[in-house]
C-alpha cells in the first residue's frame, strides 16, 4: 500500500484525477490533522507524483494506517488523561455497574488509589443469554454521574451500533470487547464517531488480525486508538485465558498505537490479578484495565477476578514501584 500525506490545505484534485488514470483502488481521509490518500495495488501507484504531496510511503504490512512504518507514535487523549506517554494509565472499576451507590463507591476509591479512568459495564455480552446483562442506557448514566463526581473521564462498551448514540456525551472512550472484535460494521461505526476507542483483542484472534481490526476505526478517520490485550484461548486451564505478553510486545513492534493489557479476564482469579498486571507493566503496557468492586462475592458478574478496594490500593502501591524501576510513573 502507498501513503500519499498532503501539504496541509493543498488542493489534491490533480492527485484524485492521476490515480483515477492509474487504476490503483484508493481511499481519501483526515487522519491526525493530515489529508492521506491510501492507494493500493502498489505497482498502480508508486510512481505517481503530485506538488500537493509532502511525502510517500510504501508501507509493506497489511494494516498501512496502524503500521509505525510511517508515524513513529501517538498518544491517545482521554478527557485529559494521555495514554501512549512515559505514564502507565489505569482504567479500574466493576465489571457491571449494578447502582448509583457501588459505582460512586469504586469510582473514589480507585481515584484516591490512583487510577486516571473510570471503566464499568452499562451493556454485557454474557455468553448466556440468562446471564445478567446490564442496565443499559440507566448504567450510563449511573457511570457518567460516578465519573463527575470522583472527577475521572469513563470508557464503557459498546456492543450494538444502534446503541451508539445512547453512548454519546456519557462516555469519554468507547471500549470494543474480545467478543466484538471483528465486529467490522461495529467497527465502522464506532470510527465514525470520533470518541476514542479501546480495542481489545479477539480471544481466538492472532496480533495480524487484532491489528487489521484497528485499520477498521482508522480508516474511518478515528486515530484515537488504544489496543487492548485481553488473554486468547488456549489448552490451559489453570487461567481462564492466556494472557499473551509475547502477543502485545509484537503489537508494540509493529503499530504506533498505544498497547495495553487487561490482566483480570485471563486472570479468571483475583490472586493472579497483581502478578499478571505486574508482568504486563514490567513488558510495555501503555494502560491496564482492572475490574474492581467493593464488594466482589456479591457481584453480578465476574465476581471471581475482581479486586475488592484494599487489594487494588495494594496493587496501585506495588505498580508504582515497579514503573519507577523502569522508567515510568502510575
């Protein structure tokens, strides 16, 4: 693929008519404040040349747009809070919010911890439909009022395009979950609202794949991007997936993107929350994502991974010396 980056308010009607004569396939967008023009195949247009174009690059893997082969790095910025910087971001709250009272109650104990984002579930793809799926709309709001009150921006998921708006002025960053991840007209949409996203990685999708799945949000012009690493199923059992390190360090070789990981999904158990999330730091995490709530056993889902407050103090207290020793901050 050929990256045609324009001179800013250049004119790009000569270049659109040279690629229409080339028969190279080719898509316009605004992307990180730049007109691009991505053509493909390669051999229709490497040889084209414009005065409206600044430079020109040949990118050789298959997700042109989230390949560091021409932007070196982006710092995504969450109401305020930078994620892709010298800081290790954490996003921490329950899986489901359940009532005003518990997500206030997790929301200013994970500020006071340290946490920089608010993260709960409003919408919840269960693999049982008998499985408590969420307040919906009413869990927005609850979280949105959670998040003003501990000052915290809040990143949800989305799981339906038609929910999108119910979505929009509530949520600072729009979480798309492992079960939707190739979701692509869920994708689509979701670039198409400029919010910020969270992508994190089918469990049963390899790193090309998961990459290829942020060109969806990119190519709709959306580089808000973070990507989120989330555990893949394999025949291990002692965890509820395998929480692929090796996975999210390739990414970070390959993508300009910042990378993040979620150690409480493929923790399946709150004792290996800590260690895995001490591992994913210790490899290059940009952001963690952990569940808390106040009180797990009573929790409507995922009881078994989340941290009660006490535990994620202590967790926020072992990260931030961990990322002093290599450099970083909490």
């Amino acid at each position: 693929m050929i990256l045609f980056i324009l001179k800013q308010g250049s004119d790009s009607s000569n270049l659109k008519e040279k690629l229409k004569a080339s028969s190279a396939s080719w898509k316009r967008l605004e992307l990180y404040g730049q007109t691009i023009f991505l053509a493909w195949p390669d051999e229709h247009a490497i040889q084209l040349n414009d005065s409206s174009v600044i430079s020109k690059v040949k990118v050789a893997r298959p997700y042109p747009l989230a390949s560091n082969e021409w932007k070196e790095k982006t710092v995504v910025n969450v109401g305020g809070v930078e994620i892709g910087g010298s800081r290790v971001v954490v996003a921490a709250g329950p899986c489901a919010v359940e009532s005003l009272e518990q997500v206030v109650e997790t929301a200013k104990a994970v500020k006071r911890a340290g946490a920089m984002l608010l993260r709960g579930g409003a919408y919840k793809p269960r693999t049982s439909p008998y499985s408590f799926q969420g307040m919906g709309e009413d869990g927005l709001k609850l979280l949105r009022r959670a998040g003003e009150d501990a000052g915290m921006p809040v990143v949800s998921e989305v799981v339906d395009p038609r929910d999108i708006p119910a979505f929009k002025g509530r949520v600072d960053m729009l979480q798309v979950g492992a079960r939707n991840a190739q979701n692509f007209q869920l994708l689509r949409e979701v670039g198409r609202t400029g919010i910020p996203v969270l992508l994190k990685r089918g469990m049963g999708n390899s790193v090309e794949e998961w990459l290829l799945a942020s060109e969806y949000l990119l190519s709709e012009g959306n580089g808000n991007v973070v990507l989120c690493e989330r555990g893949i199923r394999t025949f291990e059992r002692a965890t509820r997936f395998t929480l692929d390190l090796g996975g999210m360090i390739a990414a970070k070789l390959n993508t300009h993107l910042p990378v993040g990981a979620d150690p409480s999904h493929p923790a399946g158990k709150r004792d290996l929350v800590l260690p895995l999330a001490l591992a994913s730091v210790a490899a290059g995490s940009d952001l963690l994502l952990v569940e808390v709530h106040p009180d797990p056993e009573r929790a409507k889902s995922d009881s078994e991974q989340q941290l009660d407050l006490n535990s994620f103090r202590l967790l926020m207290e072992r990260l931030a010396e961990l990322a002093k020793a290599i450099g970083r901050s909490i």
